[in-house]
C-alpha cells in the first residue's frame, strides 16, 4: 500500500470539486516551483494504486485527471465525476480553470 501525502490529499480534494483537472492546473496549484516531470510521477503514482484516473489527453499532449471511485471513498467524498468523452476534455478542463478563476 502506498503512503497518501497531505498533497496527494489535497489533489483528490480539488479533483472532487472541480471534476476534472489538467496536470498544468494541478501543478501550478498543488506542486508550485517542481517540475513537471514530478508533478507527472506523482499523479501517475496515484493513478497506478486506483486512487485517481487518467480518462484522456488533450491534443497539445497535456493529461487530463479525474477521481476515482477509491479516490472518492478514501477522502470521504460522494460519487465522483464520471468523464469519459475525449471530445468534451478540453471544454472541462476550461471550465475548471474558469471556476478555480472565479473563487
């Protein structure tokens, strides 16, 4: 079993809220001043124990990120965000960002 970090925590929290994230958004708001090649091993580590899903990619190669229903249970969360259209990626990812915007 994997050791969850208060930031892996608070990744699956803002999955929880906002649906679906890019790895650019949750870089620039979970892993300020690293790498991104880290922020993507973290996320890839979280993704292999269950805990957070990689449903699609974006056609400028960035990753798009969701809970999963593991992820879920594990923070307490309800029923997490089902995505599964490639078509609709990029318009949820920049509807997140408007909504992390606007806050």
């Amino acid at each position: 079993m994997m050791r969850v970090r208060r930031r892996d925590l608070e990744v699956m929290f803002a999955l929880s809220k906002y649906g679906v994230l890019s790895t650019g958004q949750i870089g620039a708001r979970h892993f300020t001043n690293v790498e991104r090649s880290t922020v993507l091993r973290r996320l890839r580590v979280l993704n292999k124990h269950g805990l957070i899903l990689n449903p699609s990619s974006l056609e400028n190669g960035m990753k798009v990120w969701s809970l999963s229903k593991a992820g879920a249970e594990l923070i307490g969360a309800g029923e997490p965000f089902r995505h599964a259209n490639r078509n609709t990626a990029l318009h949820d990812v920049t509807l997140s960002s408007l909504r992390q915007h606007l806050e």
